[in-house]
C-alpha cells in the first residue's frame, strides 16, 4: 500500500508515495505557513497506515498533534483543545462543532473517513516521550552506557564514531567543547568508554565519574596519562561531571523508560509504535545532547540490523535547523545525522528532515536525498539553493528547466509542494491530503501532561503490544531425525528448506542433498543391517568384458577407499566381506562442477559435486544417482584393472551410446531439480557473493576497494579543483589590486577638479567592478559545483553498496559441467 500525500494539482490524480521509496531518504521545505508540518503529519499517518515504525524528533511541539485523532469526530473531543483565541465570543462546543465538520468534509472529499482514523490508532501507538521532565513519558538516557549491540564486532570507525558521538553529547551539558583532536577531556572520556565497551562492560554515570579519578589505563598513546592529563585536570573534569549527577534539574534525565531503539522500532503482532520525542521545554545545549545521543543510539541500531530494500521504520526531524549545518559549522548532531544519510538505505531505514530554510542544510544532505518536497519559501536565497539541488537531483524522463521550476515554486500556495522523486520520472505540484489528526498547533508541557491523563495517547506499559519478555528456555522434544543436506562454505548450515538449498558449510566439501538411505558420518559403533553386495542379475542382457563400450572411460576404485566407513556406507554395505571371489562389479561415476548465472552480471561457482550409480540396474530408466559429496572423488580412483580380480559382466544397455547419454541426462536434470541458492549481488559493480554470503559480509568485502576508489577519485578532484580555485583566487586579487588603485585615482581627481579624467575614472572603475563580479560569482559557482561533484563520488560507493541485494537463483543446464563420467569397478568378494 502507497502513501496517500495528496493529489496531483494538474491532473487531479491521486498521489501515492511508494514506501520503499523512503529508504533514499526525504526533505520537505517551506516558510510558516506552506502547509509543511500538515504534510510531514499526513506522511507519518500513513507510516501509522501501513503498520511501520516511526521516531520523531520535535523540537516545536507539533508532532504531539498525532495523538490528536478521534475515529468518531465529535466535537466533544475537539472542544478540549479548541485555542481560546479563536473563540470570538462563541462557546468552545460551537466552535469544537464547526471544527469537526470542517475536518469531516476535508476528509471525505478526499476519501478519507473516521474508519480511516480507527484503523490507523488500531495499528499504531503513539507515545510522547519527554527527556528531562515527567509531563509525557520520561526518557532514562543518562543512567546507563550501556555497548551497542555486537560493538566488539564492529570496524574500528564505527566504534569511535558511536563512542565519539556519546562523549559529545555528555560533554555539551558540562559546556566543553567536544573537538575531537584538540579536547582533552574528549580524548580521554572516550578511551575510557573504549575500555570498558571492549570488554562488554556497561557503566552508569557514578562509576564513570569514578574512572576518571581512577583510570583503568596509564598511558594515552605514546604519552603517560599523567603527562597527558594531569590528575588535578582530571580531578576538575570529573567534579563538572558529578554536578550533573547533583543537580536537582538533572535528576529528570536519570529516571523514566529505558531509551531503547530496537523496542521503538520493533513490529509486534499487534502493531507497531510511533515514538515522538518533544523537546520544545530544553535549552539549546540540552536539546543537542539529547538528539545526538538519540542518534547514536538509532545507528547503532542500524549497524546490528541484516540488510533490505523494503522500508523497515522512519526516523523524522520536525525542523533540523542547527542540527546539519553546511560547513564549517560542526556540531555534534551532524555526524550522526550524515552518517544515516549515507549508509541507512541499505537498512531499510529511511530519513525524512524538515526546514524552513534550505541554505541551513550541509550540501551533502542534500545530494544524498532522493526525495524532494518543496513549499512557498521565504527568501530568494532559499529559492536558489533549491533550484541548485533540484538541477543537480533531477530525474525527469523530459528534463524540466530551471525557470520552469523556479516559476512552478514561486506560484506555490499553502498545502502546494513541489515533488521530485528520485524513483519517480516525473515531477509534480502536490496538494497535500487533510490530515486525519486535529491541528492544534504546538503542546506545552501541561497539555501533554493533559494527553497522559486522559489516556489520548498510549504509553509503552498499555500500549497493547506484546511484551518483548524473553521466556525461560524449557528442554524441547528433540526434531525427527531428517535427511541433512551437503552444502559449500562454513560448517554452520546443512539445512535444506523445502527446494531451496541453504549453502552455508559442509564438512564434506560438496553440494547436494544425499538420499534418506544414508547420512555422511563415520560408520556407527553397531552395524546397521544393509543388503549385501549384490550378485551379477544380468545373465541374460551382459556382454563380455572384452565388449566394454569405446568411448566410456573406465576407472577402478582403489581398494584403500574401502577401508573408510563412509565409503561402505554409501554402497549399502554392511562391511566388505573377508572371504569370497574376487569380483569388481560395475558402476556408474560422475563429478561436475555446478556454476549458476546470475543474469547481467556472470557467473559464481558453487563446487564440485559426485554420484555415484550402484548396484547397476537391467535398463537405463531404473537408474538412480546417489550422492556421494566429499565421500568419493576422482582421487580415489586409479586407471589399472586389479590383478586376478574378475570384471563382472556389464549390463547391456551401457553399449548404447544413445543410453548413455540418457544416463548422463538424468544425472543433469537431477542436480537441476534439487539445487538453488541465495547469493549476494552488486549490479552496478558487476560483483557476485558466495553463495549462503550474508549481505553484511559481502558489503564489508567490498567496502574497502570502493572506499579506496572513491579516495582516489576526491584526490584528483580536490587537487584539480584547488588548481583552478587558486588561478581564479589569482585573477580576483589582482582586480582588488586594479580597483583599490581606481578608488585612490578618483579621490585625487576628485581633488584636483579634473572632470573628463574623473569621468573615464569611474567608467574604467564601474567596468572593472563588473568583471570582478562576474569572476566571483565563477568562482563561487565552480565552489558549488566543486562540492557537488566531490559529494557525488563519496556517495557514488555507498550508493552501489546500498544496490547490493541477496537473489534466489537456480541451476540450469549451462551451469553443469560435467567433468568425469565413467565405468567405476567397485572391488568386492560375491
């Protein structure tokens, strides 16, 4: 199901925005006033529709509106939160009145009803959540450092990145200045918290405070701590860390619910949870603290989840003015930030951010979305870094130029936004859809508190979601013994679900499924009872050993292979007996290499496979190729008949080349119908995975390559760009020297009173003062498009990860390769 925004404002065409679509993430702009907050609430409503997690950051308090939707639409709900100022004399439930039929009519003439809202609240919980005060739910986001899920496994960069993004925050409410290669105190608190998520540890503040007096370390790099950051230093650091611990007012940050990212974002049977975090009561430093902190906490979610390319759950920011800022500006909110905008995608994760002003964004944001959504905007400076992005991100299938956008954006009116979707080949004027949530404008904290109180609004312990409890383990009844399968990679999966085999590991180094009669394992303490070797049954249809068909390559098994249990087990064999005559009786042999072909990229080897054919049967129909992966090879075979043993007559349909060639046919179809896999492919890089690969892993491998390309190629862009910066740099300062000179030639003519020489002065000045304009703004469209390409190629690399997808694909004939296929004498006593 699509997102209903809107409709399409020149064709009247419903707009229903691909979810999916999200994971390359959104930006909504407009002034106050353009309809964008309506539209960011119509967008998550829908998130609420269509059962999919949702965390909003609100700094305004709009976003608590959401708990604002009533599947009745009386006006005795609407009454409650009717503003005071727009009653004109009137009584709140004549004003609640015509509200609720105003929000009746908008929705119904866009086909939206109160069932609508009903479904909505019955498959979402909405939970205000607000950090530092008990007027909603209070968030516990200081008590604990607790390590993100599996940090002992994760790349060194990533490891400081979480670290690093934790020591900001923590250090913003103390007010130091978190620079990472200059602060003391940041260098220090994150090798502290290094240490002890190294070794799983979790700390709450009070013992953090007692490491820093009491370090579990004596050096920093190839200076004693001492030296480096002197005890009393430390003493003083510490003592600024436990007045948080002291305040009053800090004591809202250490209670409430854990924050616990993998619960927000969890789909229980019966819903999920949009999780809204109001931060309109905290000051400045507070709130950056805890939207970096938050996160932190959302990548670090990230990097435990198995990649997608469906949309698993939305992180929405109601208004990220100072929180991604363009450069220089660096506080610690925009690493995280960037970081999702980077490598979220392929997690199924997708970002929507909101502004009133796009020339507060960082121009990599801005590249890296594939969503675009812009309103009436307020300065012609926004309008112009919107047309830049919108040029550069265009993807119409008819490029649309950039007057004609410029002219679409300036006509835009409330609820009118302007679309661009990177997945979309057409761009549209969107009128956004009602909202089922009552606008009530921004909530003070007393009027969340109002919310709780009246239940409007579901907090996490009545949500009605199933409790993510895990239950004592209990012995189970041990699963009916099945056939295992035989597959390539590590010895962790030898499972076989339904056709599909999972290729994970083999401690027998081959493909294929064996038949129920045996299992690949040594021979038990106790015999099994097997048939013993067959005597010859083909009197009447053999032909003489001296007749063995030209053309059939012909192999003996060596004698030693039947000392190995495995082997005897595979004939369905008892054991080989000790007295007899001594017969070699025939059988059929067959190794083949099995590739499959992923369409468009190539091929990937999945191993070498063997059958094996024993006993022979009368005709070729009765035929039955038994796997014997990684229990007999062509190693075990040996070209030289045994001495005085005798070849036991072979059946007589092995001289029919027809017949053979029906035997190796069957053998194609057989590996054919039982064998598929799932294998990581990159499209756009033209690279394929091992077959069982995880996503994870097949991405890390190539990470490292792009990582490098995409270093090489901002190595040659940067130098080039700094080369043509500097001659541009050049000529400018030469034009500030010419016309430094001119203004110092005019005020001496205009002393000595020489008009014609003042007016040619001035002519020459005006002229020069144009071609400086000119050249500066070169420059600073050759900067701007200097940014872009620099952000394009380290986009470039994530952007082929992201594409990286797992495919189901299955074997067909190309991809068998047979490599031997013979008469095997098998030596035995009849």
């Amino acid at each position: 199901m699509g997102f209903f925004l809107g409709k399409d404002l020149e064709t009247g065409e419903r707009i229903d925005y691909v979810p999916k679509h999200l994971t390359t993430h959104g930006l909504i702009f407009g002034m106050t006033g353009s309809g964008k907050t309506g539209l960011a609430l119509a967008l998550l409503e829908e998130a609420q529709r269509a059962k999919i997690p949702v965390i909003a950051i609100d700094p305004k308090g709009d976003l608590g509106n959401l708990a604002l939707a009533w599947p009745d639409l009386s006006p005795v709900d609407f009454a409650t939160w009717i503003d005071p100022s727009k009653l004109d004399g009137r009584s709140p439930l004549d004003v609640a009145e015509q509200t609720a039929n105003t929000w009746r009519d908008g929705l119904a003439k866009d086909g939206l009803a109160g069932s609508d809202i009903g479904a909505m609240r019955a498959g979402s919980a909405v939970t205000i959540y607000t950090p530092g005060s008990t007027s909603g739910v209070p968030v516990s986001l200081l008590d604990r450092f607790e390590p993100p899920p599996a940090f002992a496994e994760l790349a060194e960069e990533d490891r400081s990145e979480l670290i690093g993004g934790l020591v900001a925050a923590l250090l913003a409410l103390v007010k130091i200045d978190a620079d990472p290669l200059q602060s003391k105190e940041y260098i220090f608190l994150s090798n502290v918290l290094s240490d002890a998520w190294s070794r799983g540890e979790t700390l709450d503040l009070p013992r953090l405070v007692q490491r820093i007096t009491t370090p579990p370390f004596s050096r920093l790099g190839v200076f004693e701590l001492d030296e480096f950051f002197p005890p009393k230093k430390r003493k003083d650091f510490a003592m600024q860390l436990n007045g948080l611990l002291a305040s009053p007012s800090f004591q809202a940050w250490m209670q409430g619910v854990p924050l616990d990212v993998g619960r927000l974002f969890a789909k229980e049977p019966n819903g999920v949870r949009t999780s809204i975090f109001s931060i309109a009561h905290l000051d400045d430093s507070e709130r950056m603290s805890f939207v970096t902190l938050l996160l932190d906490r959302v990548v670090g979610w990230m990097r435990a989840q198995p990649g997608t390319g469906e949309l698993r759950a939305i992180l929405y920011m109601d208004e990220v003015f100072g929180y991604l800022p363009p450069h220089p500006g660096n506080p610690p909110s925009k690493r995280p930030l960037l970081t999702l905008l980077k490598q979220a995608r392929a997690f199924g994760l997708g970002v929507m951010l909101a502004t009133q002003n796009p020339v507060d964004i960082d121009y990599k944001a801005l590249t890296n979305a594939g969503t675009w959504m812009v309103g009436k905007l307020q300065t012609d400076q926004d309008k112009e870094r919107i047309l830049d992005g919108l040029m550069g991100a265009q993807t119409a299938t008819v490029p649309v130029s950039r007057s004609d956008i410029s002219r679409r954006i300036s006509s835009l009116e409330s609820r009118q936004f302007l679309l661009q979707n990177a997945n979309d080949a057409k761009q549209r004027v969107l009128k956004s859809r009602f909202c089922m949530s009552y606008l009530r404008g921004p909530l003070t904290r007393q009027e969340i508190g109002r919310l709780k109180a009246k239940g409007f609004y579901n907090a996490p312990e009545v949500a009605g979601l199933s409790p993510r409890v895990e239950a004592p383990s209990t012995p189970s009844a041990s699963p009916p013994p099945t056939a295992p399968s035989v597959s390539v990679g590590s010895p962790a999966s030898d499972e076989v679900v339904g056709e599909v085999v999972e290729i994970g590991a083999s401690s027998h180094g081959g493909w294929g499924a064996p038949s129920s009669s045996w299992t690949p394992s040594a021979a038990p303490s106790a015999p099994v009872p097997r048939p013993s070797p067959p005597s010859v049954p083909w009197s009447d249809a053999s032909s003489p050993v001296s007749n063995v068909p030209r053309g059939l390559e012909v192999r003996t098994l060596n004698a030693t292979a039947l000392m190995r249990p495995e082997v005897v087990q595979a004939l369905g064999w008892s054991g080989v007996p000790a007295q007899g005559p001594q017969t070699l009786m025939p059988a059929l042999f067959a190794e083949a290499a099995l590739n499959f072909t992923i369409d468009g990229v190539g091929e990937v080897s999945s191993g070498t496979v063997s059958r094996l054919a024993f006993p022979m049967p009368m005709g070729p129909g009765a035929l039955a190729w038994k796997v014997v992966d990684g229990v007999l090879t062509t190693r075990d075979l040996v070209g030289a008949s045994l001495p005085g043993w005798v070849e036991a007559p072979l059946p007589g349909w092995l001289s029919s080349p027809a017949d053979r060639e029906r035997a190796k046919d069957r053998l194609i179809q057989d590996l054919i119908g039982s064998r598929s896999a799932v294998v990581p492919v990159c499209v756009p890089l033209g690279k394929i995975g091992v077959p069982g690969e995880t996503l994870e892993a097949f991405r890390a491998r190539l990470a490292k390559p792009l990582g490098q390309a995409a270093d090489g190629a901002l190595g040659k862009a940067t130098g080039a760009r700094d080369q043509q910066a500097s001659l541009i740099d050049k000529q400018l300062a030469d034009f500030e020297q010419l016309l430094a000179m001119d203004r110092n030639e005019i005020v001496l003519l205009k002393q000595g009173g020489d008009a014609q020489a003042l007016s040619r002065a001035k002519d020459r000045a005006r002229f020069r003062m144009e071609k400086y304009k000119e050249l500066k703004a070169t420059r600073d469209k050759f900067v701007g498009l200097a940014e872009r390409e620099m952000a394009d190629i380290e986009f470039s690399a994530l952007d082929k990860l992201a594409a990286c997808e797992l495919r189901e694909v299955r074997l067909n004939p190309r991809g068998v390769r047979i490599g031997y296929f013979g008469l095997l004498w098998i030596p035995s006593r009849t």
